[in-house]
C-alpha cells in the first residue's frame, strides 16, 4: 500500500522522466 501511495503522488511527467525506477517497483510489488 506504501508504494501505491508514492505512485500515486507522482505526476505523469514523473513516471515518463525516470520509467527505470517505475518499472523496478512494480516487478516488486508484481
């Protein structure tokens, strides 16, 4: 729930300047 709270906050600009980072967190939580 904790990183859905921090994917949440993030903007759209967030998610598409840093997708590596993205990408690491949900094959975590996958």
């Amino acid at each position: 729930d904790a990183w859905l709270a921090v994917l949440d906050g993030a903007t759209l600009a967030d998610l598409v300047e840093r997708p590596a980072p993205l990408r690491r967190l949900l094959a975590l939580t996958a």
